[in-house]
C-alpha cells in the first residue's frame, strides 16, 4: 500500500502560531534527518486522519510531497489529543535507500482460537507484546509480523526469540541481550467461592439465642 502526504512548508511559530493552524484545518509537522536540517511542514488534518486510519501507514515508507519535491520518509512519533479525535504534531524521518531505520512494527497473532492450548486444553490467551522494535533497510520493511500460534500449548509462553522475522530485518530487543515474552497461553482463573458460610456463621454470632432472649426479658 502506498501512501503519500501533501506538505506546505511553514515558519516554526511556537504555539500559538501551531493553535492557528489547528484552527484551520493544519497539522504542524517536522522533518528531520537524512543528513539535511530540520523542516517544519504542515499537513492537511482529514487527509491525514484518514490515512491513519490504515494500520500500514505506520509502518510504510511514505512519499512526502513539498511543492515540485517528494521524499521518502516513515512516522516516528505522533502527539494526539488526549480528548478529541484530532493530531496535535507529527514527527517524520527521512529515510535513504542505503542506511538501517528502526521502527516498531505491530505483531499479529493468527489460529488462536484454533491453538491446542485453547481448544483441546480450554486455555486463554495472553498477548504480552503487540508490537516490536525491528531495524533493516527501508526496502526490508514489514508491514506486520505475523505469527502462528495454532501450536502453542497450555502453560507454554513464545518470546521474541521464536518469530520468524523476514529477510534483513533484525530484532532491537535481542541485538541488545533482552528474549522478552510475547504470547502465552494459561487455564482460566477460577472465579472465588462466595463466603456464604463465614456470613452464616457471622449473623448467628450476632443473633442472640432463644435462651438469651428470655433471659433479658425476664431481667427487665
């Protein structure tokens, strides 16, 4: 899937000069690396939005179009409001055909419902990690790494160790020493008994006997 983002350059303004152009459709934007300075850009929010709305636009090498320029360049961080469905700035990094770029990409579990653990052994699933920190060449990147867990069985847990990454790419966490955990299967908890016997047992201390009773009445 192709993406592509139309951009205008702008003078970084501080904020109130970003609270304008929120105002008017914008979203402030930077552009940095690549061996070149830094560019603040804006983008137009609804086209933006709605190509975000694509699982793969974080994890594509996106056309950047800047007047008669294009450029190759990949998401790298996004600031959104905390309350509305609106993106406050965008960060994009430029990338070259011939230099490694780190990105985190999502992992898709696939035949969980299917696993020996969930359905001959009655195990529920835990997803432990939804995305991982990959570097490789821009031509190397994936979309997503998928994983079949239609053999996983009851109590056994898969690490980052046991992806099949695709040709190229390389895993951040195990560059780095670090097999984190990414999927489990484990038995169901069991719901707690109701203290229905420590209730009973409670009202009846604090109910008093028929003997206690006739004994008060007969005192007063």
């Amino acid at each position: 899937m192709e993406f592509e983002l139309a951009a205008e350059s702008r003078e970084a303004s501080g904020r109130a000069g970003s609270r304008r152009l929120r105002s008017a459709g914008k979203v402030p934007a930077v552009v940095y690396g690549g061996g070149q300075p830094a560019s603040a850009i804006t983008l137009d929010h609804n086209s933006l939005l709605h190509q975000m709305e694509q699982e793969a636009f974080y994890t594509s090498i996106l056309t950047l179009k800047l007047g008669k320029e294009s450029e190759s360049v990949v998401v790298k961080e996004v600031q959104r409001h905390p309350a509305r469905r609106q993106v406050m700035h965008m960060d994009l990094l430029r990338v070259r055909a011939d230099e490694a770029i780190t990105l985190s990409v999502p992992v898709h579990f696939v035949n969980e419902e299917g696993s020996v653990g969930v359905k001959q052994q009655g195990g529920v699933v835990d997803h432990l990690l939804s995305d991982v920190e990959v570097t490789c060449l821009p031509k190397d990147l994936p979309e997503y790494i998928e994983v079949d867990v239609s053999e996983v069985e009851l109590d056994q847990i898969l690490h980052m160790s046991d992806l099949k990454l695709p040709d190229g790419v390389q895993l951040v966490a195990l560059e780095h020493g670090s097999d984190h955990a990414i999927f489990a299967i484990h038995a169901p908890r069991r719901a707690e008994p109701e203290p229905v016997a420590e209730e009973a047992a409670e009202a009846e201390a604090v109910e008093p006997t028929d003997e206690q009773a006739e004994s008060e009445d007969s005192s007063e």
